[in-house]
C-alpha cells in the first residue's frame, strides 16, 4: 500500500465515521420522540380502570372465565381482582380471594381501615411487551391493532415469557401446555364487540376502546384523567391505564 | 397425573404467605432448569480448564486436558435435555433454530449450542485424538469398535509427522476460538436470568459474570474429582505437580466468584430498592439453608480454606489430596445450591412484592426428582462410554513439544 492509497483509505473511513456521526443521534432522536403507535395505526386498541368504581363483584373474572374458557382453577387468570386493605397503623394488606371470582371475606376489625379498594388487573398489552421480547420462537407477538397474542400452534411451552411479565398476566395453561393470557377477546374487539370484562362489568370501572380515534371515550378518558400505569419504571409502556391508583398497588 | 399435579398445587396454595397474583402459584422452572445452568456450566468449567493447556502453555495439567475435553462434551451432549423434558410442547423445540426470534436471548441457546459443539468441541477432540483413531482404527480386535474408528477417521488416514503438526496448529486455533465460546456459552446462561427486569433477584449486570465464574470453579472441580477417582480406580499414581497446579486455578476461579456474589449482595443492601425487604426476608427465610449454609459457608469458604491452607504451608501430599477432594465435592454442592438459589429462589417472591409462593417438588413426574437424578447421572454415564471409545490415558503426551 503506498502513500496516497493509504490516505484516500484512511480518509474515507473518516468520512464514513463523520457521516455516522451526524446521522446515528438524529437517528435516535426520532425514535425517542416518536409518535406513539396509535397516531398511524388504526384501529389501535387500549384500556382503562378507574378504580374507585371497582364493587369488586368479581363478574368480569367470572366472564372472563367462561368467554375465554380459563381453566377454574384458582390459580389460572387472565384476569383478577385485588382487593387493597389500608390501615390506620400503615398496614397493608392485599387479597384476591379465587381471583376475586367469590367476593372476598369481610375484614377483620373493620373500624381499623383507613381505606380498601378494589383494583382490576389484565394484561397491559404493553408497547415495549418483555413477554414479546423473550419469546424465543416468536410465538407471542404483538397485532397490528396493539394487542398481544400468543399463538397457541407456535408456542412450545418454555415459560420465558411467563418470567419476563412483571405484573404476572401469563399463566401455563395446564391442558393445552403452552403460556395464556388476556386476548381482550380478541374474537369479540374484531366484530366490533366488547371485551367480555368491560361488557359484565355493571359500574363501567373497566374501559375499552380505539386509542387512534380522538372522539372514543377512551381517549377523551385519557386526555381528561390523572392517569397511571403500574410499575413505569420497568419502560414496557402498557396501554392499560389506571384513574386513582394507590402508591401501594403493584 | 393431571388431577394429582392440581391436587399439589392446591395443597401449595395453603403455604402461600402474604400476597402472590393468582398466577403465581405455580413455579414455572423446576429443578430441570436448576440442572440446566448447572451441566452448562460444568462444561464451560472443563473447557476452560483444557485451554489452560493448550492455549496457555500451562504444562503442569497435561495429564487432564483430554479428560476434560471428554467430560465437556459428555455433559454438553446431555445440557439441552433438561430444556427438551421440561418444555410444554417438545415436539416445536426445533422451532428455535428454523424460526428463532433474534429479540429473544433464549433463541441464541440453539446457535450458541451449536457453534460449540459442532465447531468447536467435536473438532477439538477429533484433532486430538486422529492419530490413536487411525490406529485403532487397524488393530483393535472387536469388530463394531474397529468399525466405529473406521468411521470416525472420516477416511483420512495420513498420521504422517507434517499431518499431525497441521492438526496440532488447528488444535491450538480452535481452542482459542473456543475459550470465548465457552465463556460465551455459559455467559449467556446468565443473561437468560439476568435480562429479566421483572425479577430483581435475576435482573443484574453482574449475573452472567457470577455465572461463568462459578461454572469456571464447578468445572475445575469436576475434573480434578474425576481425574482423581479415575487414577484411583485404575490404580495409578495421581501426578501431584498437576493437581496442584490445577487447585490453584479451582481456588482463583472460586474466590472470583464468592467475591462477586458478595459484592451483588453488598450492593443490593446498600441500594436497599423497592424490593429489598422482600429479598432480605427471602435470603433469611426460605433461602437461608441452601444458600447462606450451602453454598456461602459449605460451598465458598469452606473450600477456599481447605485450598487456601494448602497454598499457605507445605501440607503432606496425602492431606492435600483429602483436602482437594473435600473441596472439590463441597463447591461441586455449593454451586448446584447456588443454581437452586437463582432459578427456584428467583420464583419464590411474588412480583406484587408483597408474599411467597412455595415449591413442592414432585418425586415422579417429567420434572420430578426422579427425573432430576436421572438427568444429573446421565453425563457421568456419557462420560463412561467416551472413556471406553476414548481413553485419554496412554499415549496422552504424545502429540506435542514440551515448550522450552
């Protein structure tokens, strides 16, 4: 190699570094401040509580239940209800008694509750889904619409994403051996129907809509609520929000 | 089976304490994938050891670089069987490789796998062992084994001195090849646990660190045991200069990883996150046996003492031996302990934070004990028969020049 063709070289490689080096942070910068999905994407499906209108009456679960043939086994759900015990003392304490399906025993010492509540848990059918992510065979993924599946033909039972959910929305469905979750009945939401938990629920606590249409109620509920989504930190961005979540749910 | 599994979970249910989601119940890995990381890692251990020999001229281990190299493959070759028992649907297991989802850490075991043992163990040995193959291959008297040499030579018989150097020059570049495989291979056992952010007793940096060092010490244990129980067996005289030298890497390998375990510890305390009290409680409680007894005190210091002391003074070489066996068996326990803490004890708390489910092993089943022993046994029994097809003994120093 002599001089020129070891210069030309070293000055190209510069250049492509100089280049890189304009275009990789604009590059980063669209994707951080990026439209959210439902901007471009229509329908795009997402969900609300509110929790102070949860009665805790346990229909939803049980609709669930039957809609989506859940095992009735007290410990398979695709969804549940939590019912939250605050005391005067700083006590917490937390149950769901069969996911909520049976109403919950009454409690102890009642003139000792600062506050109870009830708080609907499902899937958050999160944007940056872990359970997406690990799957090693692709078998959960996410629609078109938002929402995430699991192929029941494609899964092959590992249980990794069962894992890598933090807010324990997945269970190994014990007949069919591969991982369940909430669909938000996914054979109903694409007929034009509701899920079945937000169609039993008889206070409206629990909210389905198009995030990607600015007239839904859900969007109007979005925009007009103090909203909050469980455990933010972990970054997997769920499009199920919550109106008056206590510090203590998890 | 079906309605006795429910029966036990049931029964679980009433040791749940504090509050668990529903989901929670049932732990999703059993002891299948407790023996998993573990057989993982007593390969990368055995591996990297080989490689002190023949990558870093470290001579004084000669005599268990072949013995190694058998033990790597025979506990490599049964390493994704626990997996394949344990998953829901085995028949799609294959999907990893023909679908794989390249977001996923799990859907790089398969290529990892492969890479290595194909590409690296499986040459390595062949390399190693062509010259003996090809004579076997003429004068052994049993006709199914002369046949399987036969095969194994892959038709090439040129053992002439130019072919053997060849080999031996390959040799020597795969095994730098494969010492980052190996550390790969089990570095990524790590990330499987430690890429999970919803599990903070997984979720860390450190995991895949503290990983393929304590399979570094598991592996040198294994191979300084098996060595020592085969020269026994076959009543030969155990070269001390090697084992010695091959404790000293087991002590190094060990108080790497202690140290690090302990500074995961330390910084988890001092953080003292969301999730403290919840781990305080479970490493006092339900972890304290197997992880403060078993693998800190029985499994780490107890062996870095035997092994420290016969570093310090001049022990007899009949106390070194019991010394070095004691230790090897102790921290072979101590790490299985170690993995039981990370995979089962990972899944005792609830991610609610708020309680802990329980575990009731199963005594048959696919993932019962049972089953368990029956895998855990299974490479030893590999490792028998690669002894019989393959005996490291003998001509073992035949191949290269002692380095100046």
């Amino acid at each position: 190699m002599n001089r020129r063709h070891f210069l030309r070289t070293a000055a190209l490689a510069v250049a492509a570094f100089a280049g890189r080096a304009v275009a990789a942070p604009l590059a980063a910068a669209e994707k951080f401040f990026k439209e959210p999905p439902w901007r471009r994407k229509k329908p795009y499906w997402g969900y609300a509580v509110d929790v102070a209108k949860c009665i805790g009456c346990g229909r939803c679960v049980d609709a669930c239940k039957t809609e989506n043939d859940v095992p009735r086994e007290p410990f398979y759900f695709r969804t549940w209800v939590e019912r939250y015990v605050l005391r005067r003392t700083g006590e917490v304490s937390v149950d769901s008694p069969n996911g909520g399906l049976d109403g919950y025993p009454a409690p102890r010492e009642p003139e000792s509750i600062a506050q109870s509540f009830f708080v609907p848990k499902l899937c958050g059918h999160c944007e940056n889904s872990p359970c997406e992510q690990v799957c090693p065979v692709g078998a959960s993924f996410k629609t078109v619409d938002g929402v995430v599946l699991v192929d029941r033909k494609y899964c092959i039972g590992c249980r990794y994403c069962i894992q890598a959910c933090p807010y324990g929305c997945r269970y190994f469905h014990p007949e069919l051996q591969v991982a369940d979750k909430c669909t938000l009945c996914y054979h109903r939401i694409t007929k034009g129907l509701q899920p079945a938990c937000v169609e039993n629920c008889p206070t409206g606590a629990r909210m389905f809509g198009d995030l990607s249409d600015p007239e839904s109620a859900l969007t109007k509920f979005r925009e007009t609520e103090r909203i909050q989504t469980l455990k933010p930190h972990m970054g997997t961005e769920p499009k199920l929000v919550y109106k008056g979540l206590h510090k203590e749910v998890r | 089976m079906h309605a006795s599994y429910m029966e036990t979970l049931r029964e679980a249910m009433s040791m749940v304490s504090g509050y668990i989601y529903p989901n929670e119940l049932e732990l999703q890995w059993s002891v299948l994938i407790v023996l998993y990381p573990y057989i993982t890692g007593l390969v990368a251990g055995a591996f990297i050891l080989a490689s002190l020999e023949r990558v870093f001229n470290v001579t004084a281990v000669k005599p268990t670089y072949r013995l190694s190299l058998l033990m790597a493959l025979a506990f490599l070759l049964i390493a994704p069987l626990p997996l394949q028992v344990h998953l829901g649907q085995p028949q799609r297991a294959f999907e990893i490789f023909m679908t794989p989802n390249t977001s996923s850490a799990m859907a790089m075991f398969g290529f990892v796998y492969v890479w290595y043992l194909m590409a690296v163990l499986l040459v390595e040995i062949w390399l190693d062992y062509r010259r003996e193959i090809v004579a076997w291959s003429k004068s052994e008297p049993f006709w199914p084994k002369r046949l399987f040499y036969k095969l194994l030579t892959f038709g090439v018989d040129n053992v002439s001195p130019r072919s053997l150097a060849i080999d031996d020059k390959v040799g020597r570049a795969l095994t730098v090849i494969g010492l980052p495989s190996a550390v790969l291979l089990h570095g990524y056992v790590g990330f499987i646990f430690g890429s999970i952010k919803a599990n903070p007793w997984w979720s860390t940096p450190l995991m895949p660190v503290i990983f393929l060092f304590s399979a570094m010490a598991s592996g040198i244990a294994g191979v300084l045991l098996v060595y020592m129980f085969l020269c026994w067996a076959r009543d030969e005289h155990i070269e001390m200069p090697c084992i010695d030298t091959v404790a000293k890497f087991f002590l190094t390998a060990l108080i790497v990883a202690f140290t690090l375990e302990m500074l995961e510890t330390l910084q988890t305390a001092y953080e003292a996150e969301e999730h403290f009290d919840i781990i305080s409680l479970l490493v006092e409680g339900k972890l304290y046996f197997s992880m403060i007894f078993v693998q800190m005190f029985m499994g780490s210091l107890i062996p870095m003492f035997l092994l420290g002391l016969c570093q310090l003074f001049e022990l007899p070489e009949k106390v070194r031996k019991v010394f070095y066996s004691a230790s090897a068996i102790l921290s072979l326990i101590g790490i299985l302990a170690m993995r039981w803490n990370v995979v089962v004890g990972g899944q005792f708390f609830s991610k609610s934070l708020r309680g802990f489910t329980t575990y009731k092993m199963e005594l048959a089943g696919r993932e019962g004990l049972v089953s368990a022993l029956v895998l855990g046994f299974m490479p030893l029994v590999v490792l028998a028969l690669l002894l019989y097809l393959l005996p490291p003994w003998g001509e073992s120093a035949h191949r290269r020049k002692e380095p100046a």
